[in-house]
C-alpha cells in the first residue's frame, strides 16, 4: 500500500495489485479511499482481494477473501506525518480523511498545485507533469506566478528543450492570460472548487476583488453553494500567501 499526497494535501491509500484482467484493461491499482475504508475492509498486506471497476472506469476493492489469509500477511498503518515533507498530517472528520496541512512547503502539493494550474480546462498551458518537475526542480517555479516570470534562456536549460519547444510553451503562457475568470478561478485551487462551482462564483461575483470581499452570507446565497464551499474559499482568501499570489498573478498578467 502506497500513501499519495495530492494537491490539496489528501493522502489517500493505494493499493498495488498483482496485475489481473478487468473489463478489458490491466488493474495493477486501486484506491483505498482512506483508513476508515482500510480498516473497515480489514485489509492486509498479502491478502487477495476483489476488485470491480466503479461505473466501468475506476478500480476499487469492494472486498477481503479472509479464507485465502496467509499467516505471513502484515498490518498496514496509516501514516501519522506526511509520507513526502514528514508534517505531521491532520484528520478532516467530515471527509475522514488525512491532511498534510504544510500547502507551502510540502514539495508534493506544491507541483500539484502547478500541474493544476496550467492543465486544459484550468489556465491550458501547454506543458506536461515532467516539464513541471524539472522547473521546480531547477527552483525556476515555485508558484503559479513565477511561470509569467520564465525567459526562453530558462526554458532552454531543462532537457530535451530546443528553441521551438520554447516558444510555444511562452506563446501558450501569453494565451492564457485571455482564459475567462471563471477558469483563473478554477485554477487556483481552492478546496472544494471545481469548474461547476467555479462557474458560479465567477458569474455572482464577476472580479477576484469582489469574491474576496465576499461574506459568508453572500456566497452561501449562490446557488449550489453550502456552508462548507463558502468556508474553504473564505479561508483560501484569509490566507496572507495567497493574497500575495493574486496580486502577483495580476502584475505579471497585466
């Protein structure tokens, strides 16, 4: 069982599977969704397992075949600190799910928070994860700012990267500067904001100036937003670093 972090800082169980044939396509993996579903399905490492595909697309272990247990099965254990930056992770009772609550300093979340904002229906930058892991790597991004700061000189530094490569990727990062609000909205990540809710905000309140001045009772006013949307995007505009990000967003935009 693997520990993945993702860019919201969940760390979400996986298991890996001896390869078998399901509904056309090789399973190797599946999620475990969380430690309540782990120990609710008393799994251990070295059982077998059924396996089905939810909605014919994503692979899920829906249970244990306890007479097949071995005696040399172990007992996995959910981490108690960030399998990537080693915080210690906090436990969200409404999701039961874990957090690791370092959004600035875990080295996962961080480039998961770039991949997010450049991907098609986001800011649709042509780039891909290992272009993401090499500029991050290289300290060139650190933020979703510091892409509108990227020279050609910087681009022609990371592998495989010739003159025209880096071009487009530049021509693809002024283009974006044009995408709708609702998708900057989208891209920044926010808890809870998908492209549907992202939509919404967008149309009620029309500029980033005025969604971070939004009331709790303002937004809770907006269709398909509840309590818990409206919380998460206040506390994303509370936060000092991301205040910074929008107007560095802004001045390197504009």
């Amino acid at each position: 069982i693997d520990y993945q972090v993702g860019r919201t800082g969940a760390v979400t169980p996986v298991a890996n599977l001896e390869p078998v044939q399901l509904s056309g396509t090789v399973v190797k993996r599946a999620s475990l969704h969380n430690a309540d579903q782990m120990q609710q399905l008393d799994i251990h490492i070295g059982d077998y397992v059924y396996v089905e595909k939810g909605g014919e697309i994503i692979p899920k272990i829906t249970g244990v075949e306890l007479s097949q247990r071995g005696a040399d099965v172990t007992e996995p254990h959910f981490p108690e600190t960030c399998p990537d930056c080693g915080t210690k992770l906090i436990r969200d009772e409404q999701e039961a799910k874990s957090f690791c609550p370092n959004q600035t300093g875990c080295p996962t979340q961080i480039k998961g928070k770039l991949v997010h904002f450049l991907s098609r229906k986001a800011m649709n930058v042509i780039a891909g994860d290992a272009t993401i892991e090499q500029l991050y790597n290289k300290a060139l991004v650190w933020n979703p700012a510091d892409f509108y700061e990227l020279e050609k000189e910087h681009l022609l530094t990371l592998d495989g990267w010739k003159e025209k490569s880096a071009e487009r990727f530049l021509k693809s990062l002024q283009e974006s500067k044009n995408v709708p609000f609702e998708r900057v909205l989208y891209a920044l990540g926010i808890r809870y904001v998908g492209e549907t809710v992202a939509k919404k905000l967008a149309n009620a309140f029309p500029s980033i100036d005025q969604l971070q001045t939004a009331t709790l009772d303002e937004l809770i006013r907006v269709d398909e937003i509840g309590e818990r949307i409206a919380q998460s995007v206040i506390k994303w505009f509370a936060d000092e670093d991301n205040r910074q990000l929008i107007i560095l967003l802004w001045i390197c935009t504009i």
